[in-house]
C-alpha cells in the first residue's frame, strides 16, 4: 500500500539577512513574525515595515532522505507559493509557477538537501509584464501576471503582503507497482431516487504488464445489504471505470430545505488481493440547475436543486486570513457555522482568493452551505499568451477534479468583474486588441467544466448578463453588482431597480471596538486618526461613511464612539434596505450575496464579522433578513405595502396588526388587524389602509404578526417598521430605559421609543459576545440579551455599553 510520510519538521528558510526556522505548511511572513525579525504587520501602521519581504527572495532547506522498500518514491507539495525552484542534492527536480497548482516530482533513490527557492512575486509577475505588455487592472499591483492569490497585493479591505513559502502540506509518497493517479467521480441521481456514482481513475505505473483491478464501495445510511454497494473494473493501461448504482437514494439538501446526508466513497487499486493504493471521499445526491431562460422581465437566474427553485440568501466569501496557511479547519468551521448561524445558505468564493482547502468544502456539505465558486480572476485584464495559458487552463482541471466530489458545490463562475471592466472602466480603448482574459472565460473554463464536470453549471463571470449584446451589468439580466449606491448615492436608492441576482453589494462599518483596540493599541481612536486611516484601504472610504451617515444622522464632530457606533447602524440598515426589498420581489430576483462575510485582517470594511472573527451588528441583522419568514414594509408609488415574505416549505397565514404611532409613545388613531396568506416558497404583499401610513416626522408604522411579540420582540422576522423621514428629521424623546443584569443576560426594558439598541459587551471585555444585535423597543417592552465570556458587570456598567439612536440628552 502507498506510504506517506509527511514533511513538516527540520525546514529552515534563507534570506539575505540570515538564516531561520521555518514552518511547513506556513509562509514567510508568518515565520520572520514568530522569530521576532518583523513585527506584527496586523497592527498599527507595520504592515509598512514589513513591505521589503514581498520584494526578496527566499529558500526552504531540509535534509531530506527517501530510503524506503517501495519501487518508487515522489516529493509531492499540495501547494507552493508562488514562483520556485526546487532542487535535491543540487539536481533541479522543476521550476513552477503557480499556487493553486499541487506538484510531484520523483526522487527515488536520492537523497540530501532538499532547496525550494522562491522568486519575489514581484519580480516574477513584473518580468511577465514585460514581456507581454502592460494590462490594466484596478490596481497598481501586477497580480494579473501570476498565478497567485491576488490579494495578496492588497484589495480594497486588505493589506499589502506579498507571500511566499510552501503553504499547503509536503509529504513523500512511497509506492510499488501503481498508484492512483486521480479520481474523477461523477455522481448523479435519476428521477427514481437511484443514485449512480463514476469514478473515472488514471493510474501511474512502474510495471506495465501488472493486472491491476479497481474496487469501489458506497456506504451511508438507509443502504440495504450491509450498508454498501460494490463494484469492481479493471484499468486498462492506465485508466479505469467503476460504475454503482445505489438505490433509495437520500437527497443532499441545502439548509433550511432539508437533510444533508452524506455517502462514503471508497476506491482501491489492487494487483490480485494485493492492495496498491486508495482513496476515499464524502458524496451526496442532488441535481443542480441553473435556470437562465428569459421571460417578460429580462433574463433570470435561479438556483434550481433537486427540483426546488431557490431565492439564494448569500455572502461573499474571502480568504480569512492575509495568510492562508494560517486557517486551521476549526477556524473554517468556526466561520462558516457563523454564516450559517446567519440564515445564510449560499458562500460565493471570491475570485480574487484562492481554491479554499477541502476543510472549507468539508464543513459546507455537513452545514448545508451551497457554494459558487470563482475561478481565480478578479478586477484586471489577464494576458492570454504562454506561460500564462498553459497555468490556468492546468490549475483549472486539477481544481475541478479536486472539488468535484463536494455536494455543496453548485457552480462555477469564470471571474469576478472582469467582463464588466472590459465594458465599463476603459479597458476595451487601453488594450488596443491585446488579449486580457475573455479567452479564458468564454472558452478554456467552459470547455475544462464541460468535459469534467458536466453535472454543473458554468456562468461567464460575474456580472454577466449572459451575452455581449447587452451590458454586462445589466440588471434586468443574469448577475448585477450594486455598488453606485455604496459609491455615490443614498441607500434608500436601492429600492430603485429589482435586479435579477445580486451578486455583490454592500456598505462599510468599522471593526468592532475590542478588535480596533488590539490592533490600535494606544492610540487616541478617532475617525481620521492615523491608525484608523492606514485600516481603512477603500478609496475615499472614509469619506462615503461621512457622507452616507449625513443623510440620516446629526453629525457629531470628535465623538469617536458615537461615529463608531452609528455607522455600524448604518451599516446594517444599508444592507437591510436592499434585502428587504429584493426579497419582496422573488421570484423575480432570485438572491443576494451580501459583499462581504469575514475579513482577513483588522479593518474597516463590508464584512459582516470582522477580522478578529467578532460579530458586527450586520451579522445580526442577516439572522432577520435571511429569516425563512419576514416582513417588511415597502413602499410602493404613493402606497406602502406590507410584503409577507415565506420561503419557508409550509404555507403562512395569520393575522398582521398595524399601528401607527408617534416617537412620544401614543397611538395615532386605531390600529387595524389585517388577515394574510403567503404560498409556500412565495411571497404575499398587504396594502396598508391609506389612514395608517404615516405622515410627518413624528410618526411610524408598526406591522406585527400575530402572536410575535409578548413583552418585547424575541422572535426575528415577525415585525416591520416604516419611518417616512431620516433620523436627523425625527424629533425622539430622551430615551429612557431600565437594565437589570443576570448571569450571562443583560434586560433592557422601555420606557419611552428605543430605537436601534446596541450592546457593544466587548467594551467592558474584550472576550464577550452578545447574542443579537440591534433592537427597537417600543414603551413597555423589554428585551434580554445573552452575553457569554465576560464576568458579569453591575446594572450601570451595563448601562455603559449600550447605544440607541436617540440622542442622551
């Protein structure tokens, strides 16, 4: 049987400044951090001292011996980052030039020191440049140029850190006879619950006159017979087919739809009874479509699994960390059960990240988490030519293959706006008829995913409308990505277009404040002041907060904690106004994919859950938003509707109460209960009486279903509220409200109109969560929220923590 042995202790790395331990898997970065020669580029202004690092060339070492009773044995490495050389004994085993490719090289019979030599990234993708001419991009970085993680050369939300090391796992493998080569297992289910599952195997041989057969089992719950299906086939040179058929099938279903059971699938290569080798994945059974077929509104573009057309409630995925090797499994988990924890149940892997690990695709098949997966393009123009081509069209066949067996996986995309920057950013003028990715992504990925992996579907890019005829970000057609609002306008202006899919949007809120402090330490926190600013990478960032706070908010000049916290308000009403209005429109537009879900650093950005892994109010909001069942009112030409939104799998009706009410606590005449029904899966709209919307600054409009709320609003979803006018315009009371404290609880109860109400706990320590976010309170209702890890403060402590939006008087 083929033996492992894995590489990971005695690797030293090599630089002009001397010579120091190395990890392996890791990067060089992380390992001059551990040794104390550069400080922690997260914090403060460092991440400039560290900028030499990116620009020098570096060297792994390790004595290496492969001794070993087998007829052959590979250096394999899972990952090499970027531009190496490797050599053993001083022979060259290969040059790469690729991240997201896995290499092998044999080295049987030799032994001594093993160098992978790593070029500047720069330096590599700057010589590319020259060679092939210069490509626009929407930086002046030359990431385009490498294959590699492009934001490593920082993004609108990441630093500047240009790695280099052997970041994924390196092993020897020890083998006789044959090995698996790679296994392409196509796995399908027919209308009759019968599952099939083919593996299409290459074999790597040292003897070509061996018999070699191939073994496969199924096994998984609600199987007969033992709990498996068999099957065998042999490899005719070196390839071979196994084909099962495994009856009663269960459906893998995305959260909130189902079950999500998984089958073990087990391969093994023998000579005789003589096993050479295995492999062993998880499955699960599930058809996917995508529906893009065009109708009275334009072109659509749903999710179609297992039958069940989808409104995909989404968040953009990027690397969690600046490092990649650093993402443990239980961070990927921890991250994704907070997505799921959300309501969310589709994770867009953003182009300019990497193929994630399979702990990633792992942890969204156990959780139900559908996953879009981009090719890795992003924002510049790609050169075409060689070496370039040969790369991608490489990386994308080993990275099919690799995913394929992942049920959460439901499509590939060919890159993140690139289509749309052809078209729209100059591109078209500047490239002159230089090649810059198109070939890419209307011909080798389409032609790669349809000869590998046929069972899912292929979308250009995103935006993409789906043809050249029309503008690419079109929203009556395919994806849309809404960023004018974020850039240029008030949020409000979202309800202005239904967009078929949308793919990206959202707006910017500082890192929770416990986050800022660790990575700020001393200094005087302001909105403008200078650690603020190097951690905050979006142009004129800075500027569109003040702005899109000016439009709802009194401003208040030098109150760091009052900016801090109405732009995390902000934050989550922005991206409440486009969900809420989109969603009344299913099936018309069919998802949102919420920019973004986590960061990868400490840093003011779109992420829902900041780089310190805390929960920004945003993320709590998502939970309602993102809520099998909400309700929301919208406006509609001179009306206001209630839109009662149901994608839950059984029919809602009851009853709504409507109030309309003034911020000085009483009733504006009578309040009305209204029936309603809403379809399963649909979407039912309630014309609110003329009498009750209300006019003037002092009033609102209060929906809640019936049995929602007791003595405070507990259950999520169940209420709407509509105000007519900013928050600048509206005269609120001195908000008044009682705090009792428990054992991990905190109680607020109203006195008057509470609007917005925050616990920010990790203000009184750094290690406490609370369990939801923003609240309005109505007089006489009380809320109590849970906070774990913290020692538990006294009433006023508490008190201090908490924000409205009401100013204190």
């Amino acid at each position: 049987m083929l033996e492992a042995t894995p590489l990971t202790e005695g690797w030293t790395v090599r630089y002009e400044g001397g010579e120091l331990p190395a990890s392996v898997p890791g990067c060089v970065h992380t390992d001059l951090l551990a040794a104390g020669v550069i400080p922690d580029p997260f914090t403060g202004r460092n991440e400039t001292e560290v900028a030499w690092v990116g620009r020098r060339d570096w060297t792994y070492e390790r004595q290496l011996g492969t001794s070993s009773a087998h007829e052959q044995t590979d250096l394999v490495f899972d990952g090499l980052d970027t531009a190496a050389e490797i050599r053993l004994d001083g022979q060259l085993l290969g040059r790469v030039r690729n991240m997201h490719r896995s290499y092998r090289f044999d080295v049987t019979g030799l032994t001594g020191l093993l160098s992978v030599r790593f070029a500047s990234a720069y330096a590599e993708a700057e010589a590319v440049r020259e060679r092939l001419g210069e490509r626009p991009g929407a930086y002046a970085e030359p990431y385009q140029y490498i294959r590699k993680m492009a934001c490593s050369f920082g993004w609108d939300w990441g630093p500047t850190l240009v790695t280099a090391g052997i970041w994924r796992p390196a092993r020897l493998e020890h083998w006789s006879t044959a090995r698996i080569a790679r296994v392409r297992p196509e796995v399908t289910v027919d209308e009759h619950g019968l599952g099939h599952v083919e593996l299409a195997v290459d074999v790597e041989r040292t003897r070509v006159e061996a018999g070699l057969t191939l073994e496969a089992r199924v096994s998984g719950r609600g199987l007969l017979g033992g709990g498996e299906v068999l099957a065998r086939g042999t490899v005719d040179g070196s390839s071979g087919v196994v084909r099962l058929e495994v009856p009663d099938v269960e459906l893998w279903w995305p959260r909130g739809y189902g079950q999500q059971p998984l089958y073990d699938v087990e391969l093994t290569l023998r000579q005789g009874e003589l096993a050479l080798d295995g492999w062993r994945r998880r499955v699960g059974f599930r058809t996917v479509g995508l529906d893009t077929s065009a109708d009275a509104h334009g072109t659509g573009f749903t999710l179609v699994v297992n039958g069940e057309r989808l409104f995909a409630r989404g968040v953009n995925w990027i690397p969690d960390d600046v490092f990649p090797s650093r993402i443990t499994p239980e961070r990927y988990r921890t991250r994704l059960t907070q997505a799921a924890g959300a309501g969310v149940d589709l994770v867009r892997v953003w182009g300019g990240g990497i193929y994630e690990s399979e702990d990633f695709y792992d942890v969204c098949d156990e959780l139900g988490l559908l996953v879009w997966q981009d090719f890795p393009f992003a924002c510049a123009a790609y050169p075409e030519e060689q070496p370039l081509r040969g790369e991608v069209e490489a990386e994308a066949r080993e990275n099919v293959v690799r995913l394929m067996p992942h049920p959460s996986l439901v499509l590939w995309n060919g890159n993140n706006e690139n289509l749309w920057g052809f078209r729209d950013w100059g591109w078209e003028r500047t490239l002159a008829g230089e090649s810059w990715g198109e070939g890419y992504y209307l011909g080798v990925l389409p032609r790669v995913v349809a000869e590998l992996d046929p069972t899912r579907p292929y979308t250009a890019g995103s935006p993409w409308s789906g043809s050249w005829d029309r503008h690419p970000n079109d929203p009556a057609h395919g994806t849309h990505h809404s960023w004018e609002v974020w850039n240029r306008e008030d949020y409000a202006d979202y309800r202005l277009e239904v967009p078929r899919f949308v793919a990206e949007f959202g707006w910017q809120a500082p890192a929770a404040y416990a986050t800022l402090r660790r990575a700020l330490p001393g200094e005087r926190l302001a909105s403008d002041s200078p650690g603020m600013l190097h951690h905050q990478k979006a142009e004129d960032g800075n500027g569109k907060l003040a702005r899109g706070l000016a439009r709802h908010f009194p401003l208040h000049e030098g109150d760091f904690d009052r900016w801090h916290y109405l732009t995390q308000v902000n934050q989550a009403r922005a991206v409440a106004a486009g969900i809420e209005h989109w969603r009344a429109h299913w099936p018309v537009c069919a998802g949102t994919i919420v920019w973004q879900l986590n960061d990868c650093w400490p840093v003011t950005s779109w992420a829902a859950v900041d780089g310190d892994g805390r929960e920004k109010p945003l993320y709590h909001e998502l939970r309602r938003l993102y809520a099998d069942r909400l309700l929301t009112l919208q406006v509609r030409g001179e009306e206001v509707v209630l839109a009662v939104v149901n994608q839950a799998a059984e029919r809602w009706s009851g009853t709504v109460e409507l109030r309309r009410l003034s911020v000085d606590g009483g009733a504006v005449g009578e309040s009305v209960r209204v029936p309603f029904a809403a379809e399963r899966r649909a979407v039912a709209e309630v014309r609110v009486p003329g009498e009750l919307v209300p006019t003037g600054a002092k009033e609102f409009l209060v929906a809640d279903a019936e049995g929602a709320y007791g003595e405070g609003p507990d259950q999520e979803g169940l209420r709407a509220l509509y105000f007519p006018v900013p928050d600048r315009e509206i005269p609120y009371p001195r908000p008044e409200f009682d705090v009792s404290v428990a054992p991990g609880a905190v109680t607020v109860t109203a006195r008057t109109l509470v609007r917005d109400l925050l616990l920010q706990a990790d203000r009184l320590d750094p290690g406490a969560r609370a369990d939801r976010g923003l609240v309005t309170l109505l007089p006489g209702e009380r809320v109590t929220i849970g906070v774990r890890g913290w020692r538990t403060p006294d009433a006023e402590t508490a008190r201090s923590a908490l924000y409205c939006v009401e100013p204190a008087g």
